[in-house]
C-alpha cells in the first residue's frame, strides 16, 4: 500500500489528535506539585512530547506501508508505549503549566514524509534508519534532563521512560542488523 502525502498529513493529525489540548503557559510556579520546574525540565517535556507524537505517526505509518512482520512488530509496540509515555508527559506538563505544542516539529514531520516517500524493502530500511534516530535523540534528552532537571517528578519520568527507550532502539538495531 502506497501512503500519499494526504495520508501523512492524517497520519500526523492523529498523533494531534491523541496528544490532547495544550498546557497553560510555562510558570516558574507549578500547579498543584511540590517540585519546581527550571529551564531544562520544561525543554525535556516539550521534547519527549513532539517525540512522543513523531514516535506514534511513525509507527501508524509502518503499519500501513510495511511489509515486514518485524517493522509492523516494533511499530504495533511503539505506538502504545509512546501514548502511555506522552500522558505521564502531559499529566506533568499541565501541573507545571508548561505548554506543549500541538504536534511535532516540522524537521520530525519532514523526516516521516521522507521515509513514507519509500516503497518496499527502501521504506524499511529508512524507518528503521529514523527510529534508531529518533530514540538516539531521545536517549540524549532524557540523559540531559536527569543531569540538569530541577523537578523531582519530572526527572522521575524521564529516568522511566529511559527503560522503554532504550529497549526500543535495542529492537530497531536488532532489525537492522540482525548480526548483531
């Protein structure tokens, strides 16, 4: 099955549409939790949000394009791992009032129209490509937050999420290199 750009376009409205509406504006105060968010527990919310989304348009794309029962695999458990990760994100967003954008960025929209562009053997390959990518970038994020948050919960969620993270980039190395 051929994805056109309108079906990438749907594709990345749902992860909107799943992300739910925004976070007030980001408040040096919290709201309603004893930890206080500095600069880089908001950047980490933000960034584990878009990835969070960018992570489950990808994976719906894999499902529709994909052929190999190991992408289709890695992608069915990608999806319900990131939705359960996004709202530990944005339950701590919203008591921090920071505000989490509405979809990922344009470079992570950019990259999944790249790769959906694919056909067959080519799609794969440059799914996997970005997944090992995305969660590299995420491994590096997480990592940034636990050395430099402020928020107890917050880094607690980070320190969380870097299990599943990094058991997903072992499964997507698994895939490109079997070898290995």
């Amino acid at each position: 099955m051929r994805i056109t750009a309108t079906t990438t376009a749907a594709l990345l409205a749902g992860a909107v549409l799943t992300a739910g509406a925004p976070a007030a504006a980001a408040s040096a105060e919290p709201a309603g939790t004893p930890g206080k968010v500095c600069a880089e527990d908001a950047k980490y919310l933000v960034r584990a949000h878009r990835g969070n989304l960018a992570e489950q348009a990808a994976g719906r794309a894999a499902l529709a394009e994909s052929d190999s029962e190991e992408v289709r695999h890695i992608a069915a458990m990608l999806i319900p791992d990131h939705a359960r990760l996004d709202r530990a994100v944005r339950h701590l967003a919203r008591d921090h009032g920071v505000a989490l954008p509405p979809k990922p960025n344009q470079k992570q929209r950019d990259e999944l129209a790249a790769v959906v562009a694919q056909d067959g053997a080519a799609f794969d390959a440059a799914w996997l490509a970005a997944q090992e990518k995305a969660h590299l970038q995420s491994l590096d994020f997480i990592a940034r937050e636990l050395d430099g948050g402020c928020a107890p919960e917050v880094r607690e969620a980070a320190a969380t999420a870097a299990p599943k993270v990094a058991a997903h980039l072992a499964m997507v190395r698994a895939a490109l290199d079997p070898r290995a």
